[in-house]
C-alpha cells in the first residue's frame, strides 16, 4: 500500500477529477471548480487516467526553489552572523550585512535562516521568563531591601513626590519610611544615615540599577567603578547587591503595592496634604503596619552591626570629588572656581589632587591628605571700579565699605555656587 502526501488544493482536484471520470460533471464544470482552461482539464484528465492521483502532486515538493539563494551564500551570511551579529535581531543583523559586507538580503530571508539555525527565536517560541520564590534570609539585619516608589501619594490634594522605602528581607518589617520631592544620591544619603543611627549596619542592602547605586553608562572608564552612594557604602564595609529585575526584590515592590494602597487612604482620613505632615505621620503608620503585617524570624539572632569610633557619618556621607589644583592654587567644581589660601600647606599643591566635600547641608571642604584647605570663592561678578576718582580725606570710608562688601560676598554663598538634588539649606563655611 503506497501512502501519498498531498496539499488540500491537490486532494481538490482528485475528487473533481472522479467526478468528470464518472460523468457526474461536464469539462466545463470541471474547470469552473478548479478555476483552470478546459485544456488544463483535458491535460489533468489524461495524467490522472494514466498515473492515478499520483500524476496530480506538483514536481517540484522536496526541491529547492528556483528563486532561493545559493546553499554558500546562505553559509557564508550564517557564519558572518554568528561570528559578528549574534545577539543582533534579524531586521539589524540584515542591515549590518548589507552596509559592511555587501550581502543584500531580505529581513524575511534573514529571520527563517537564523531561525533555523537556532540564532533567533521567533515570538511563540519564547517563554516568559521564571521567577521562582526564594526563602528569607534567615536573620535581621542580614539583608535589607531598599527602594523610590514614586506615586501621587497625596492624591490630588499634594504633588507627586516619592516614597524611600527600607523593608528587612527576613521579617518583611519596614525599616524607614520617608517622603522625598525625588530619589537623590543626598535623599539616600539622609535615609542610609538615619537607619545607621537606630538599628547598626547591616551586611547588604538590595537595591534595583537606579544610579544612584550603579554605575549605569556604557563604557565607563573612569574613576573606580562606585557612584557615591556605593562609595560611602564601602566605607562602612557594607555591601550593596543591585538586582537584575524588579521580581528580585519582591518584598520591597510587594510593600510598595501595599503602601500605595494602605497608606494613601490612611493619610486621606487624616487629611494629610504634605510632605511634611507625611513624614511627621510615618512612625505611627510603621508601628501598626509592622504589627499587622511582620514576620518573625527563622533565627533570633539580629546581624546589625554597632558604629564604631571610626564611622565618621558626616565624613562618609559627603559627596566627594578630586579635582586638580592649578599652578595658580585654584580648582573647578561645579562652574566655581575655588581659590586656595597661599600658606606652607597649599603653596606645594600646584597639580596635585585634592578632594572637594560637598556635605548634604550645603557645607564645603577642601581636604589633602586628611588636612582641611583653607580657600574662597572666585566671583567674576564681583568688581571693583578702578577708575573711581575719590579725595584722600574721603579714602578711609571707601575702603571699609569695600572691606565689608568683600567680606559680605565671601561669607555668603553665591548663586553659582554648586547646589545637588536632595541637599538642605545652604550653611556655607569658607576655609
């Protein structure tokens, strides 16, 4: 018994040819139905008498097409593929054989060889990705997850501003709250060095790729690899771990679908409009949401660990930045130019690096080695008129006041002066 493979137009045209062989239709019928020339249908009818339904499957199955690309051609693009263009998509590995080697194919032509080939999977081959739960850490303090959750918290009775949460991975308790206008490296700064106060240091925070703990540009080269915020975290020898998608960190994202829901409609009965008022409420709110909603531990034991003498906490959370001194003892900082004091100290400095601190309260420092620098501001804006014609008795009360105007600009801060997202109020201090 012979098993034929036949298409659905074939298997068409056997059934109307048994009907003409049987006389149950006339030869025009028959080509009204296969839509074909009364000749075509003399042409099948012969064929099908002579061979059967085998004379009716095209020739041409199981054969390359006329139209397809030589089999090196195909090769020679595959090959090009893989050793350039692997992770590229079929429409950009298309573009980049035609433009650097000359092969001219079409995106459809591309996309079924890689595919094929096992390069590329189409849609339906794809499989969302497993995110499989994993255990708790097993102690407090071992690891806290941290993370910006902006949302109009105050509904349409405040702006929209951003939450700075910090929730235990082991308890699910939350660990600090806080409203900020949006996430800054100083809004991080201030939060790290409050939750340092009350509970110690813990062995790792659990952070997303936000750039405040990563450095996120291609390519970077310089510096040492840390943004400030992971700078001050090392400093204290404790480690920060960015997670690869927001499912990581599902205890932080889970609280935070649960605050945007619990904690807005708390604040509306309260009639709470304010970032201030907000903050001043969150204490409350933490006790009761950790009452309802902690877990306790699988261990007793708590891996916060004390600060010590040497954790200076002004010190670590400062922003800080080298710069290179000139021969003329200036520096550049934020479009300001700072000019160094000339003293024993500061006269060997000429193109050494010195380390600028910018505190979160709008202090400056200017340190070697540990020492602080004495300097001022250059202000361009600051000008005297030379040309002032003044009489000798009148000389004396021209230069107090232009003393007074000196020392006036130098002990407040300039408008140029560098200003960062999440800073306080300016306290400027010279030297």
């Amino acid at each position: 018994m012979t098993v034929l493979t036949m298409s659905r137009p074939e298997i068409d045209r056997v059934h109307v040819l048994k009907d003409l062989v049987a006389e149950r239709i006339t030869v025009r019928e028959a080509a009204q139905l296969l839509r074909i020339t009364r000749r075509q249908v003399f042409r099948l009818l012969k064929a099908y008498r002579d061979q059967g339904p085998a004379a009716l499957i095209s020739k041409k199955r199981g054969k390359p097409s006329n139209r397809s690309y030589p089999p090196v051609l195909r090769s020679e693009a595959l090959a090009l593929i893989k050793a350039n263009y692997a992770d590229f998509g079929p429409t950009l590995a298309a573009e980049k054989l035609s433009e650097r080697h000359g092969l001219h194919l079409g995106v459809e032509t591309v996309r079924r060889w890689m595919i094929t080939d096992g390069i590329w999977q189409d849609r339906r081959q794809r499989l969302k990705p497993v995110h499989q739960p994993r255990y708790r850490r097993e102690c407090v303090g071992e690891l806290v997850q941290i993370d910006g959750s902006e949302h109009w918290w105050f509904e349409d009775r405040g702006p929209q501003c951003t939450l700075i949460v910090f929730i235990d991975d082991a308890t699910s308790r939350l660990m600090y709250l806080r409203f900020v206008e949006t996430e800054s490296t100083f809004d991080y700064f201030h939060a790290a060095r409050t939750y340092l106060e009350q509970y110690g240091k813990p062995v790792a925070f659990y952070s997303d790729k936000h750039a405040t703990f990563r450095v996120n540009k291609v390519g970077a080269t310089q510096g040492d690899g840390m943004t400030q915020f992971g700078r001050a975290l090392h400093q204290l020898n404790i480690d920060i771990i960015c997670a690869n998608a927001p499912q990581a960190k599902g205890r932080v994202e889970r609280a935070n679908g649960t605050l945007q829901d619990r904690l807005v409609k708390e604040m509306r009965l309260e009639g709470i409009s304010t970032m201030e008022a907000a903050n001043a409420f969150l204490p409350a709110f933490i006790e009761d949401y950790n009452r309802r909603f902690a877990k306790a531990p699988f261990s007793d034991r708590d891996l916060h660990r004390p600060l010590n003498e040497h954790d200076d906490l002004d010190d670590v959370f400062a922003w800080k930045e080298e710069r290179t001194v000139t021969y003329n003892l200036t520096l550049q900082y934020d479009k300001v130019m700072f000019i160094l004091e000339p003293n024993e100290i500061t006269r060997p400095l000429a193109r050494q690096r010195v380390t600028v601190y910018d505190y979160p309260d709008g202090r400056f420092e200017i340190k070697h080695k540990g020492i602080c620098l004495p300097y001022r501001i250059y202000d361009k804006l600051r000008q005297v008129d030379q040309a002032a014609i003044v009489e000798n008795k009148r000389l004396g009360p021209i230069l107090a006041y232009v003393a007074e105007r000196q020392k006036e600009l130098d002990m407040k801060r300039s408008q140029k002066a560098p200003r960062r997202q999440g800073q306080g109020k300016s306290i400027f201090k010279v030297g």
